[in-house]
C-alpha cells in the first residue's frame, strides 16, 4: 500500500477527473462481495470513482471508513456522494497509475 502524499493526491485526482463512476452503492449497502468487486477493479485500473445513490442507507464517512479498513484500496477524494478510489494493482503490467505515483 502507497501512502500518498499531497502532490500524489492531486496528481489522482486530476486523473480521476473526467472518469464515470464505475460502482455505484444502493439499497443492498456494503457487502463482502461488493468489496470484492472492487479489489477485483482495482486489479484492473487501480483508479476509479464509486457513487452512492440517494436511495441508500449508507453515508459518505461509513462507506469510506468500511473501505479502507476491510481493503488496500484509499479513498483520494470524496466529492458529495462520490468517491474516487486507488489501490496498486497486483498484475505489473496494469500499474500505470501507481507507477506514476511512485515518481511523484
């Protein structure tokens, strides 16, 4: 896990800037299958955006908080109801983004 530092941050959260969401977080809340789902997520992009839809039972600070302490995966930036996300993927050859974080 890479702990960021300021200049790294804003360097994700430009790069997260004009991405969709990629999750979003209804009714049915967090789960361990939804957790999983994004690990598996991660292992592909390594940066993407999660929203939470009006429905849910679930805040900003509770779905942070449950992230970050069942996962590897940080939370870069919270933005109302959404949430950009960055973890070092596993397979070398999709670690474009924490490759670059690295250097910063």
């Amino acid at each position: 896990m890479i702990e960021l530092r300021g200049k790294q941050k804003r360097y994700l959260r430009a790069s997260a800037h004009d991405m969709r969401p990629l999750f979003s977080i209804g009714k049915q809340g967090m789960t361990e299958n939804w957790l999983d789902q994004l690990g598996d997520a991660i292992d592909k992009r390594e940066l993407f955006k999660v929203n939470i839809l009006p429905n849910s039972d679930v805040t900003v600070a509770e779905l942070k908080e449950f992230i970050e302490a069942n996962s590897d995966i940080q939370v870069v930036q919270s933005i109302g109801h959404t949430l950009v996300l960055f973890g070092e993927s596993n397979d070398k050859d999709r670690r474009h983004y924490s490759a670059e974080v690295r250097h910063i």
